[in-house]
C-alpha cells in the first residue's frame, strides 16, 4: 500500500490490497459520532494486531439504488466521504460500487468472497443496526456466529447517544431541515460542510455592498432556507487558509425565487474566487430567509446579519471540518 490514504475500488488488482487489514464496514454518511465509534474500534484492532485499518463502504449509496426516484439528501458525497475518513487515521478505503449485481448477492458470498477472499480481512467493526446482502440479511450478529469459523475478530459498536438521542444520518438530516446547525455539529463531531466551484450570479450582491461567492448544491439538499455563519477554505491543494463569513442559502424572494443557491459573503476579503472550488462549513444559523419591501431594509437586515455571523465565529474561532487527503 502507498504512503497516505489510499482508495480501493472494484477494478484495484488483488495485488494492490493489503491482506490482514481490519476494515471498518459501514455507508458512512456524514462520519457522524456513531460512524467514528465503528473507525475507533477498528483502528484499535489494527494497532494491536499491526495491521492496517481501511473503511469498506458503498457508492452510490444503496438508498438511491433502491428508491432511485426518491429525493436523497445526502451529508456528504463520495469525494468528502472519503475525505473526512482520511482524517481519522485509517490508512484507506475500499469503494464497492452498489449496483444490480452488488445488490443481489447474499450475505454469504459477500462475507467469503468480498471480505475473506478479495480483501483478505482479519477483523472487521461495524455498528450495532448495519445489515448488508440480499434482503438485508447480513447482520452483526452473523458476523459474530461466522467468526471462528472465519478465524476473523468481530467488534460490534453499540449507538452513541447524545442527550439520550441515538447518533444517525438520518437525525443529522432532520436537524439541518431546521436549521439546527449545531445539533447537527454535535453529532457529526465537527460542523456540516458542503463543497461547490463558484460560479457567474446576477451580481446583485455588488450594487448592495455585499459581492458573493455563489455556490449551486445539489438539488436534493434538505438544508434549511435561511442565513448563517460560515467558515470557508479552499478544497483544493494544501493551502489552509480559512476565510469567516455569512450566507444565505435560499430562493432570493426579495428579488426572483428562483432556484436554490448558496451566496457567501466573505468579510475582509478581496479577490476573484470564480470557478474556485470551495468548502463551506455551516458554524452557526441566523435567521429564516426573508422578503423585504425595500432595498435599504434589505441592506439593515445584512448588516445586522453579518455582526451576529462574526460573534457566531468569534465563539467558535477553530470550527472547522477536519479533512484529509485522498492518495
């Protein structure tokens, strides 16, 4: 295996995978507390037995296999996935693409052939509810029934509770539908972040006083219409420099409601940032998106907006996704 962390897709030669690693199994939606529970159990398994620790996970996402017509909000996607599991020490992952094929294999033939075969696994984590195979049969408890047979270590991670609330993706999603930003931090260990190029906007913002960095999301992000306080960095490259900021993520319905877009508004900052690629983490939610009558009564609010964003950031001057490098 390379130095760094390293991907391991369906098309990797056999040769390429290191044979005795642990793997963490899980979808990984977001690298919640309850996901990092499953990382922390297997990288203290490879560290015992001195071996490497990989992720095992899923893409697309099984949901959108199964109901491909239903909107899915996803926390984050492969790339930042894969990222954020970069920063937790494993030393890779292995990317199994879910498709028909994928899908309709049993819990069987994916333990022995994908798990024991393929990868080579002497341990395996996962959490207490994860269910994989044919019909969803696959459970931790065939896992822990196949083990000495397999001659392989289980570790099964309860949930993780906070304020006597399982830790889910699911929950993560509610939360930020209501713009409970940070019950959604608490969970996830870190704040929410999303990751777009900015592109050309009306540049309204200009006339106001106000120039945004213009982001569209994808169409089935669930995130609260609204204004907030943003942390923001550049995706690409290792340059750490972090910018403070307020966006708003919305319909515009003082001026068009038209799509949803991503504006942020960047204090101190003087630049061309268009087709950038940025990361924007959500550190603190403001207000509930708005129609004003008037331009002036538009341009209070911002400037009302931006104050309460800087002593959002004030309180929380080291928020910021912890993110690693892929390859």
């Amino acid at each position: 295996m390379s130095t760094g962390f390293t991907v391991i897709r369906d098309n990797t030669p056999e040769s390429a995978i290191p044979k005795g690693a642990v793997v963490a199994m899980g979808n990984f939606d977001g690298v919640h507390l309850g996901h990092r529970a499953v990382i922390g159990a297997a990288l203290a398994m490879g560290k015992t037995h001195g071996v490497p620790a990989l992720a095992v996970t899923f893409e697309p996402h099984p949901r959108s296999f199964f109901s491909p017509n239903t909107p899915q909000f996803r926390l984050t996607d492969e790339t930042n996935k894969l990222r954020l599991l970069a920063a937790t020490g494993l030393a890779g992952a292995v990317v199994m693409t879910f498709d028909k094929a994928r899908a309709g294999t049993t819990a069987q033939d994916f333990i022995h052939h994908d798990l024991i075969e393929r990868l080579g696994i002497s341990g395996i984590a996962v959490g207490y509810d994860f269910h994989f195979g044919k019909g969803r049969v696959g459970s931790p408890s065939l896992l822990v029934s196949e083990a000495p047979r397999l001659g392989i270590e289980v570790d099964v991670q309860a949930h993780v509770d906070i304020e006597e609330r399982p830790v889910s993706s699911s929950a993560i999603r509610m939360a930020l539908a209501e713009g409970q930003v940070d019950e959604a931090t608490m969970m996830l260990g870190g704040p929410w972040f999303v990751t777009g190029k900015v592109i050309h906007g009306e540049k309204r913002g200009r006339d106001l006083g106000y120039p945004t960095a213009n982001i569209r999301l994808d169409k089935h992000c669930g995130l609260k219409h609204g204004i907030y306080a943003v942390r923001v960095g550049k995706a690409q490259g290792n340059d750490k420099v972090r910018f403070d900021g307020v966006a708003s993520f919305g319909r515009r319905p003082t001026f068009d409601n038209g799509a949803p877009l991503l504006e942020v508004f960047l204090f101190d900052f003087k630049g061309d940032l268009y087709d950038t690629v940025l990361d924007v983490a959500f550190i603190g939610f403001i207000r509930e998106e708005l129609k004003f009558d008037t331009i002036e009564a538009l341009i209070r609010q911002m400037d009302d907006d931006s104050a309460k964003a800087r002593a959002h950031l004030a309180a929380a001057p080291d928020a910021f996704p912890q993110l690693g490098v892929i390859g």
